[in-house]
C-alpha cells in the first residue's frame, strides 16, 4: 500500500487534476492499493480567506475552519471524479469520514488519533481512497484544520495507521535539496536524508515538508519520498539510514524571523500562554536566568497584528519585538563538533556578514543575522559545507 499527497500546485486545474489520476492509475497497475491525500486547488485556501476577511474583520476560528475545508473537499471530489474517468474505481472522504480525529484547537488542530476504518473497507473493495487533507474532526465533533503544512501531516498519520509501505509527497519539485535553488544555483538533490536531519530542516524553515508529518513519519517508522508530480521515481528518501558521505545535509535560511525578549518570570509565563493560545511554533526559544528570548516565523503566524496587540496589552514594556534573520546548517553531529563551528564562523566572515550570535544543537548549528545578509550567508555556509 502507498499514500500519496497531492499539493495545490498539483491539482491546480483540470488539466493538473487528471495528470495526478493518470499517476495514480499507474501506480494501482503496479498492484499496490493507493490512498490519495490532497489539498485545495492552487490559491483557493488564500481566496478563502480573503473572502472571509470581506465580510469580517476578526472571523472566529470555528467559522474560519468551517469555511476553509470547502476548499480541499472540492479538490478531493475532483479528483475522485477524474479518477472514475481514468478506469479506477474511487471514491472521496473529508478528514472526518477517514477518522482524522484531533484536539479542539481551531485553525492548528492536532491529529491525536486516525481511525481508518472507512478507508480501509473501500480499500479492500479495490477502490482508490482520495481524502481531503489539513482537517480533521475534534470529538467534540467540530470540524478543525491542521494549521500550515497540514495535507502533509494527514498524509503520514494515514500511512502510519495504514502500516502503509511508505509515503510519497508530490510537489512541484524534485525533492530535498542542500539549499533553495532560487538562492543557491549549485544546490543539490539530496538522495536521502534521515528523519531527524529533515526534521531541523523543516523547523528551521525548509519549505518541502512540514515538521509535524516528519515527526509523525519517525514515530511510525514510515519511510518518506519527497518528489515531483511529474516524475513516478526519484526523489528524495526521508528515512533511518541516509546515504551520504559528507557530514553536513543541507543549509537553510530564513529572513522573516519575529524574535521577542521577555524580562521576568510571571512575564515570560503570560507570553508563553499566550504564544501556545495562538498556535504559533517557535523557531527556537532561550531561557536565560528569569528571561526568555524566542524567535518564530512571520510566515507562521496570519493573525501577528492581533497577537502582537494581546502580548503589548499584557505585557506592556515587558516585552520588546524585533526582526531578524537566521541560516542553519543541518547533519549529524554537527553542532557537537567545535571544528564544524569555527568553519561556519569563518565562513560568515569571510562573506562579510556580521553575526549577531550562533547556536546549536546536536544536528544544527544556526548564525543569527540581519535580515538583509541571510541569502549571502546562505550561499557562503553552502559553498563551505556542501560545494
């Protein structure tokens, strides 16, 4: 068995639409049972919610979910019907029907438990299941969505609970690679790359998979295929046991860091409250004594103005807000290893760009910056580490 996820730039049109059923059709020929995961049709979430802002300034988050899943059942029903056309037998669920159960959190549920039982009855009818990803049903039976990269997360914890031989997510580009090729022309396609290695890459803001359907791919065991619709092999495998010589994987930058300091302890607890009420990911987060230092991406966070307000209105000059940008460098062992350390300082020296500090973990070492030096950086960290 294989499930496949299908990203908005795949199912964009019809033409798109029936291209993926002609994928699929192939891969049922093969002899394997297919479960389809897929997203809203190109820019339909972002039209969704422009809608929605026309008729509210600040929509709740209940009716914001409600609205915002009509755009990947449309997609999972065109796709189903695109499928019938092909020769396969098919048929469509929303996330609820394919017993995507999660938390009551609107707008950035959590996928607590999958209940296929659906999904598996239609599988063993030969039919192909195509499910509408980034939603779920809380129990209290509230429709929920999963938050940014939520097609992704639905499409592993379905494998995962199908035991399904692996997971493909199908993009419009060939994979993983060891830096965006639109900031660095001689970025590489990663063959493989382990789970741990592409979970601090997407945290660190890789855009080709989400940190949370890593996370649910290692806890499951399933192995993953990052690749392009286009193409039925190649890719890269996200797994245990990369092969790759070098120790360093990849270099990623972000330019549109948020970073806060909070001064004092009932204040660093308010503005943690309030972050974890808002569903925003932290990027990385300091402790030092009774003060908190923590960074997110802007990207990350729809609703920053009103959050900003909330965190200004309790915390007043507790708080103070900046900008900053970040470039990490990802492999095993790498942020234990006072050489690799050294290289990517001097790295960021030679490129000219002052470093505001550098931080680690056992599989990063991350260069804070100005926003302004992170594409420059990048290409040093990359022509250092991996060129």
């Amino acid at each position: 068995m294989v499930v496949q996820k299908y990203g908005g730039s795949s199912v964009a049109d019809a033409d798109k639409i029936k291209l993926v059923a002609e994928r699929i059709a192939r891969t049922k020929a093969a002899g394997k049972k297919v479960v389809v995961v897929v997203s809203a049709m190109g820019k339909t979430t972002n039209q969704l919610i422009e809608k929605a802002k026309s008729v509210s300034q600040s929509p709740s988050r209940r009716e914001l979910d409600m609205l915002l899943t009509c755009g990947e059942r449309e997609s999972m029903a065109l796709l189903s019907m695109a499928c019938t056309e092909a020769g396969l037998e098919a048929i469509s669920f929303t996330g609820s029907q394919a017993g995507i159960l999660t938390n009551d959190r609107h707008s950035g549920a959590r996928i607590v438990e999958v209940r296929p039982f659906r999904v598996e009855d239609e599988l063993d009818r030969g039919k192909v299941v195509i499910v509408a990803g980034f939603q779920g049903v809380s129990y209290k039976r509230e429709i929920t969505t999963l938050g940014r990269g939520g097609s992704d997360t639905t499409a592993v914890a379905l494998a995962g609970a199908l035991r399904a031989d692996y997971c493909e997510i199908c993009s419009d580009v060939d994979g993983v690679y060891s830096a965006d090729p639109r900031v660095v022309d001689a970025a590489q396609l990663l063959h493989s790359i382990s789970h741990d290695e592409m979970l601090e890459l997407a945290a660190q803001g890789a855009k080709v998979l989400h940190d949370a359907s890593v996370e649910f791919a290692r806890r499951s065991g399933i192995a993953l295929y990052a690749r392009a619709t286009n193409k039925d092999g190649g890719g890269t495998r996200i797994d245990f046991t990369p092969e790759r010589e070098r120790q360093v994987a990849a270099v990623t930058g972000q330019s549109s860091l948020i970073r806060l300091r909070v001064n004092g302890g009932a204040a660093v607890e308010h503005c943690l409250q309030i972050l974890e009420s808002s569903s925003i990911p932290l990027t990385h987060l300091d402790l030092e004594g009774k003060d908190l230092r923590t960074w997110f991406t802007i990207a990350d966070v729809p609703d920053w103005g009103e959050v900003r307000k909330r965190l200004d209105n309790v915390l007043g000059d507790q708080i103070e807000f900046g900008e900053e940008g970040a470039v990490t460098i990802v492999g095993h062992g790498i942020g234990s290893n006072p050489g690799v350390i050294n290289k990517a300082r001097a790295s960021a020296v030679g490129a000219g760009v002052p470093l505001n500090a550098v931080s680690v973990s056992p599989l990063r070492v991350t260069l804070w910056c100005d926003r302004q030096h992170v594409d420059n950086l990048t290409r040093a960290l990359h022509k250092t580490f991996v060129e």
